[in-house]
C-alpha cells in the first residue's frame, strides 16, 4: 500500500503527536508512524476522557513553560487536559552546595506563573483524544526500514511493505532517533555518569507552589516539584554509584533522606501511593544538524540535554513551532521540505538549543567538581545573580521562552 501525505512523521511520543496535531491544523495531509499500532499502545487508555485518568500519578511528569502551553492551546489540546492533575509553578529556589541560593518567583518575572507541572498520561491522554478527531492525520502502524529521497519527495519503507510518501519526513523518533541515522547526521555523545530517579511523595507543609532544587558534589541534583495538594515530584540525577544504591533502598528510605534535606521548606515526606520509582541514564546527545534533505529533526531526536533545568521538552515544543511556522509561512513556490524552508526552521532553533545546551551542560560540570575555588564562586554567583532583578529577570524569560523579559 502507498500512502502520500504532505508531512510523514516518525515518533509518536507527545512531540510527535503536537506536531501532527499542528500540521493538520495548518491545513497540511499528515502521516504518523508509530512503531505499535496507532495512536501508540497507551492510546486505548488515553483516548478515554480526561476524568479518566487513573488515580495514581504518574512519575514521569514535565515543567511546561510559556510557550509549550501557548502550541497546546492554539491545537485545543491544553483546554483537554485534566486540570485538576496540573500544578503551576509560583517560585523556584535553587540551592548550592555552600550557602548559594537563588531564588525566582512569577511576581518578579511579571508573570501569573512560570510554568505548569504536567503528567506525561495526563498530556497523552489529551492529545490522542485531539488526534482522534483530527481528520487530516493518518494513523500508520509499523517499523520503518528505509528512507529514500528525491528532487521531489521522501519516501519511507515499512517492513511490511507499504510506503509512506511526503514532501518533508520529521523525525520525532527520540533519542537514539533511525530517522537521524538514515540521513547520515553525526552527533556527540556524552554520558553524564548520572541516573535520573523520579518518584512521587506527599509532603507534610503545603508547597505553596514552590520547586526546589539542590546542587551538591556528592548527591547530584535534586528537584522536587510541585503536583496538586500537598505533593511533590521528585527528579533525582544521582551519580551513578548513588544511584544504584538508591535503587536498592525502599521507596520509604529515599523519602527519609529527602526528608532531611527539604525538612525546613517540606516538613516529612512520605511515599505515594502505590509506590513507584523509576531511573533512566543521562547523557548529553548533540546532533551536527537538525535538518538534511527533506527532513527536519525534532524533539531529542534533534537534542538530548541534562534534565536540571527541566526544559528538554519544552526545547521539542519549541522545536514543532519553529518548524510549523517555516513551513506555514514558505511562499507559494516552495513545497514543504524545500532546502530553503528546512535551513530557516535550522537557523530559527540554533540560537535556543545552544544556550540550553550551554545552559545545562555548563552547570552539571560546574556542580559536578569538587574544586574548593570553583565551589567558592558557583556558590557566590548564585548569590551575585539572586540580588540583580534585572538579570533575573532575563534568566526566568528565557526559561520560559519569551526574549522580551
């Protein structure tokens, strides 16, 4: 069977998905290939309404800025989701490892917050019930094993036979992306020596809507963030040796080491249930290109960064964006995967992903040394940045995606 489309887009994780969603809404014939069947396996569930969504919350949970919120308003998918499973985040305190605090809040950054705690079922679940009545969106089931391009067009050769024809081909695929490695794009690669532990706690004082985040030599990074009531979500980017033994430890013993350490903001912590905990390794993935021939990358398959910042998925929102508006805003001569489309959608995004990059990369080093100087003056910068409004204000709008703070 041939399918032909305007844009065929490979991944059908949420990037993916907006990224359909927007296409489609742009007027434009979208294929989405998932590697199970349509709409992903978790579709069946997340296709039920919103107040469905299971009791138990989800470990795996995203900071949603400014504009990651504004691309899920404009496809109808923010006003889906399960409000009452959302936490805006009013403040943010990050601590260092010697008295180094800096500290942010959406009353400084003349904002009514800055940003939303969003479960990953809870954001699924909204956007394959959006894709559902998407009718210029084509659900594909299969494994991609080819990709050809041509002057005209790219065409992708799933394993069962059938092709998928499109003017542009988006690789939204993660990662360790096949689309990137079909089109020969090299990229660097470097392990953090980190594992990411996520879980979920009740906290014994309200959060009143405050992150906080520790830096420390020995423990990594910690970040608790706020979820509904009086809960908070754990993201723990523990050296590796730390972290296989707090993979070994009860869900109970991690609390009481959080405990300790967030007594003063969180009182005692304890486990959510039913209890769930879960680890993924860190590393730092830097594509030479996010575009070649026909093709766009987006989402980790266009980056991977250090979750300290909590902004990898807002990068692949901002990703759809940019490239939605290349394409949207291409003349009439121009098809959707012309070379020059591709190279503004590449110039728009290279300006935002390095200095994420930079961002993320430079602290996990900085925080990462045991260096008395240079623990001296990260500590000291913290506190230097903390009492100038102004450049606070710079680093809380670009956070959140607007150059104008």
């Amino acid at each position: 069977m041939h399918i032909q489309s305007d844009v065929c887009i490979i991944g059908d994780g949420a990037i993916g998905k907006v990224a359909a969603l927007g296409f489609a809404q742009a007027g434009l014939k979208v294929a989405l290939l998932s590697p199970l069947s349509p709409l992903s396996a978790s579709s069946n569930k997340a296709a039920q309404p919103p107040t469905s969504v299971a009791e138990a919350w989800d470990v795996r949970v995203y900071a949603v800025n400014h504009v990651a919120h504004n691309l899920l308003s404009s496809v109808k998918v923010w006003e889906a989701l399960d409000t009452g499973r959302i936490a805006p985040v009013d403040s943010m305190m990050v601590n260092g490892d010697a008295a180094g605090e800096l500290a942010f809040d959406a009353y400084g950054a003349r904002v009514g917050t800055l940003a939303w705690i969003v479960e990953d079922r809870n954001l699924n679940q909204a956007l394959d019930a959006a894709l559902k009545f998407a009718s210029n969106v084509r659900a594909v089931n299969g494994r991609a094993v080819d990709l050809k391009i041509s002057d005209q067009a790219a065409s992708v050769q799933l394993e069962n036979g059938d092709t998928l024809s499109a003017e542009l081909v988006i690789g939204a695929d993660g990662g360790q992306s096949w689309v990137r490695s079909q089109c020969n794009i090299d990229f660097d690669y470097r392990p953090y020596g980190q594992r990411a532990i996520v879980s979920n706690f009740a906290c014994e004082k309200p959060h009143h809507g405050a992150a906080h985040q520790w830096f420390s030599v020995a423990e990594g990074v910690i970040a608790l963030l706020p979820l509904p009531g009086n809960q908070v979500s754990l993201v723990w980017s523990a050296p590796d040796a730390l972290a296989d033994t707090l993979s070994q430890e009860s869900l109970t013993q991690l609390a009481a080491r959080l405990s300790a350490l967030a007594a003063t903001e969180l009182g005692t912590l304890t486990p959510l249930q039913p209890e769930v905990v879960k680890s993924f390794p860190l590393s730092l993935i830097r594509p030479h290109a996010i575009t070649a021939a026909r093709v766009a990358l987006i989402g980790d398959a266009a980056h991977v960064v250090h979750p300290l910042a909590g902004h990898g998925m807002n990068l692949g929102f901002a990703d759809v964006a940019g490239l939605i508006k290349a394409v949207v805003e291409r003349e009439e001569h121009r098809d959707c995967g012309d070379a020059r489309v591709l190279a503004r959608y590449a110039r728009s995004r290279k300006e935002d992903i390095l200095l994420m990059q930079f961002a993320t990369d430079g602290l996990a080093r900085l925080f990462g040394t045991a260096f008395e100087p240079l623990r001296i003056a990260r500590n000291l910068g913290l506190n230097l940045v903390n009492k100038l409004p102004v450049l606070k204000r710079r680093l809380i709008g670009h956070a959140m995606g607007s150059k104008n703070q």
